[in-house]
C-alpha cells in the first residue's frame, strides 16, 4: 500500500507538472494570435488559435487526472 501511495504521489506530481508547461506553451500561442504581426495571414491565425486551445485542452485534461489521482490518495489514505 506504501507502494501505491508512492506512486499516486509521483503522478500527481508529474500531471501537475505537464499541466502547467502546456498551459505556457499556450500562452506563447495564444500572444502569437494577439500580437500584430505584418507577414501572419489568417491560416497562421487559425493555426495559433487551434494549437492555443488545443494545450488548453490538454491542461484541463492534465488538472482533471490530477483530481482523479488526488481522490485516490485520499480513499487510501482513510
């Protein structure tokens, strides 16, 4: 059981850890979409657009299988 504890920890740690460097890599795309550029035509727009949401997704997805792993912790824990 320590074993397991160990381990849940070790992917909180880590989900938490992609969580947070998709979420800056969307940041990037996202002030790439904003920032007025002369050479970007509206392809490279949509691009940085579905590229932003898209880690944003995939940080909603990371913080939810944190929760997931946190709720276990705490039923093995009791």
């Amino acid at each position: 059981m320590k074993n397991k504890v160990e381990q849940l920890q070790k992917k909180i740690s880590d989900y938490q850890r992609f969580g947070f460097i998709l979420l800056a890599v969307s940041t990037f795309f996202y002030l790439g979409l904003v920032l007025p550029v002369e050479d970007k035509n509206f392809i490279q727009s949509i691009t940085l657009g579905i590229a932003s949401t898209t880690c944003l997704g995939f940080t909603a997805l990371m913080y939810n299988v944190v929760r997931k792993c946190k709720t276990q912790l705490q039923e093995l824990s009791e």
